[in-house]
C-alpha cells in the first residue's frame, strides 16, 4: 500500500451542500493531484498543488476549490454541489521540482454520493 | 490539452492466454507513461511504466511497449492469471510537472 491517505471514506451529502475531502501526501512528496472518477470511467484530472499553489487546472468550474498545506497535505472543496458531482475522489502524491520524479501515489479514494 | 484512447474497453481471456491493451495520444511531448491496475473498489496501483528513451519494458509477466512516433504504447500480460481480471487506465503524462490525463479503461477478464 500507498503511504497516501484520504478521508472520510465515504461521504453522502444532498445536493446544493458543501462537501471537504482530506487527503495526506506520502513522505517526501510535495506535489497533490485531485482526480475525479464517475462509475465506469477513468480517473479526471481535477487540479493540483504544489508547495501550497494551484499548479494546473482540468476542466472542472470553480466550484472546485483546492487548499494545500505546510506539511503538504491537501483538501479539495466541493460547493452547491450537484447529482453529477457523485464519484469516488482520488489524491495523487508526487514529488516535483528538485528532484523530481515521474511516479504518482493514489490514496483509497473517498466515495461522495449527492442525493 | 490530451487526447487519450484506450483500446479495447473489454478483453476476455482464458487463463494462460496473453492479453494486449494499446492506448493512443495526441501529446507529442508526453515522456512518461503508466499503466495502472484498477481493482473493483480499490486505487488505482502503478503495474509499469515507460520513459520515451526506453522502447520497451519488461517485469516479469508484465510488459509495455513504446511507439513514439506512432504516439501509441501497449501493455502485454503473459499466462494471464485469475487474479489479472481488473481494469486497466494508460496515464501519458501531459507536461512536465507530473500531469496525467487516464483512458477510459480496459476491463480484462480472465476467465479459469
């Protein structure tokens, strides 16, 4: 297993609501990416953060809001949320810059259901 | 941004039989590509990957192939196992600081 951890695992939330997702990068790494994946489909890139800034933006509106950490760790907010807005979540951890290498880290996911 | 397509979107195998997933892309600066192991419910897990100097890569049963010119890299399973039934993403990485764009996935079923 990954050292990359996300919470809660689960989340329902109805729509119009607010929603955080929490996710700790693995040792090392300074760089997290968000993903989005719908039942069925493959991982889509939200937006990620490096050393605590917005660093490249996928085609998702500005609903989609993103904090990250001294520590790196990373949240991804969700507001007036919609039924499509259901998927599990996913973070990536990397390390860019100095050193940087190729390789992503997934955590388990959070499962965010809008009712 | 870039134009991934992964190919086929399911594959059924028999156990013991080799099975070959080929994904396209547009991006002719992509250097970088993953294949990534889905387990129903589960996060997606590196299985290989390539670096565009490399033509092709090897680990034990598991092997991916790099056509730069042609923008096109597969992965190939040998004696297919139970245990590979999952579904598969390529990732090519789309610029320099560690951005992925996923096919949409191959759902591999290897049948005992």
């Amino acid at each position: 297993e990954t050292g990359v951890t996300q919470s809660p695992t689960h989340l329902i939330k109805t729509r119009g609501q607010q929603v955080t997702l929490r996710c700790s990068s693995q040792s090392g790494h300074n760089t997290v990416s968000w993903y989005q994946q719908a039942l069925g489909q493959g991982p889509q890139f939200i937006f990620q953060y490096y050393r605590e800034e917005e660093n490249g933006r996928g085609n998702f509106p500005p609903r989609f809001s993103g904090l990250q950490f001294p520590n790196y760790s990373s949240e991804l907010n969700v507001n007036a949320l919609e039924l499509d807005d259901s998927a599990l979540y996913l973070c990536a951890s990397s390390r860019g810059g100095q050193g940087a290498t190729d390789t992503q880290y997934f955590g388990p996911g959070t499962r965010l259901t809008v009712l | 941004g870039e134009n991934v397509e992964q190919h086929p979107s399911t594959l059924s195998v028999q156990e013991g039989d080799s099975a070959v997933i080929k994904c396209t892309y547009s991006d002719s600066a992509s250097n970088y590509f993953p294949w990534y192991k889905q387990e129903l419910g589960k996060r997606p897990q590196l299985i290989i990957d390539i670096r565009s100097n490399v033509g092709e890569k090897k680990d034990q049963r598991i092997a991916v192939t790099l056509n730069k010119t042609a923008k096109h890299f597969s992965l190939h399973i040998t004696e297919t196992q139970p245990e590979d039934s999952a579904v598969y993403f390529c990732a090519p990485k789309w610029d320099n600081f560690n951005k992925f764009y996923f096919g949409s996935g191959t759902k591999l079923n290897v049948k005992p």
